[in-house]
C-alpha cells in the first residue's frame, strides 16, 4: 500500500530512500538523507538536476569543506539571528551560514572575493542599502530604539520584521542568493542587539565588491 511501500534506491549514490527533508531532483527523483544534506544550491536548479548533476556538485561540496578548513578566519560574526558570517581578509574568502543557503557549520558556503559581483539589502521588502551607496548604511530610518522596544511591548507581531540579504555571485551553483533574516525590533536595537552586526556584514560585503580597503567598526 501506497503509503509504506518500498521507495526507489537513491538515484546518486544508491542508498535507502527514507526519512523528511529530502531532496528531490528532476524527473521526480528522491535523493537519500545522506545525499540531500549535503546539496547546497539554488532551488531553481535542483527543478532539472540530473544524478550526474548531484554527483559533480557532491564532489564540488567536498571540494568546498577542505577549502573552508583552509582559510584563516579572523573576522567571525554570529550574532544575527540564523544567519552567520565569516571573513579571511588575507586569504580573500568569506563564509556564509543561512537555513536558505542549506548549509551548516560542517560545509558553509565559502566564496572568494572576486566571485562576489552583486549585493543589496532589504527590509520590510524596501531597499535599504545598494553597492552603489558609498555612506554608512542605516539600519534604524523607521524606528528608533526606544520606539522600537515599546512597539515590542505592546504589540509582539507588529514589530516582526525581516531583513532580505541579495548576493550574486560567479559560483555555479549560488549565481543568486536571497538569504532571508527574521527579526524583532529588540532583536535589531536591544540589548545584545545585532544592528551593529548587520551593518558590519554588509558594509564588509560592499567593501569587496568595489575592491575597497575593508572598513571595521570599532
Ligand atoms: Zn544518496
């Protein structure tokens, strides 16, 4: 019956088909847990992937692994909520870690520099920040921090907000990227909040992306 009946083999690896969050590629296909866990690529592309597709991309994530072993990452930012980031200055790479990105700490996705070619910030689906914007970015035109708190207070839904993250990049697999960020207004302003962070992330994204010297916030 339907439901419990024995599934195909793994069109990749051959392996037992079971379990949730598997990932499913064209032709219907369903890739084992072991194989989906592993994929990090744009949807768009997982719709026509063929097994030799997978295969190639499973060598290129491994590929990816020891790169990230590799670098030297001096700069790690970690406090903004689902999202974190890293950068090797010298060794010219940066690391991210996002549920959309469909990575973990095991295997972040790791670009160079010179693959990153596009980058926008958004909030509540308004630009708040381009490459093309050479002054500091502000993350707080619409609430202060006290308005924020108090909103908070009064009304938890009405302050959930969200931050939209948009990179493009050379890497064949994450061409376009749309990490989404979820936040409360305390989250952002708060105590520990991560305004600061965020600012710092894209401000270091920018930098490289017009092949300026990195700016830090002291
Ligand atoms: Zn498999």
């Amino acid at each position: 019956m339907g439901l419990f009946s024995k599934k195909d083999a793994c069109p990749v690896c051959g392996g037992e088909v079971k379990g949730l969050f598997l990932i499913k590629i064209g032709d219907k296909q369903t890739l084992c847990k072991n194989c989906s866990k592993q994929i990090s690529m744009n949807k768009s592309l997982l719709e026509t992937a063929t097994p030799e597709f997978i295969r190639e991309h499973l060598d290129y994530r491994k590929k990816n692994a020891e790169k990230y072993a590799s670098h030297n990452w001096s700069v790690k930012i970690h406090s903004i909520p689902g999202f974190q980031f890293g950068l090797d200055e010298a060794g010219k790479a940066i690391y991210l870690i996002h549920d959309d990105l469909h990575d973990n700490e095991d295997n972040p996705v790791v670009l160079s520099f010179d693959q990153l070619t596009g980058y926008e910030l958004y909030r509540r689906k308004k630009k708040m920040d381009d490459m093309e914007n050479t002054g500091p970015i502000t993350l707080d035109t619409k609430l202060s921090a006290i308005g924020g708190i108090a909103q908070f207070a009064g009304n938890k839904t009405a302050s959930a907000e969200s931050f939209q993250l948009k990179l493009t990049t050379t890497d064949p697999y994450w061409k376009e990227m749309d990490i989404k960020i979820d936040f409360t207004s305390t989250q952002l302003h708060g105590l520990g909040g991560f305004a600061k962070d965020m600012r710092q992330v894209c401000q270091i994204i920018k930098n490289i992306i017009r092949k300026e010297p990195i700016r830090y916030e002291s």
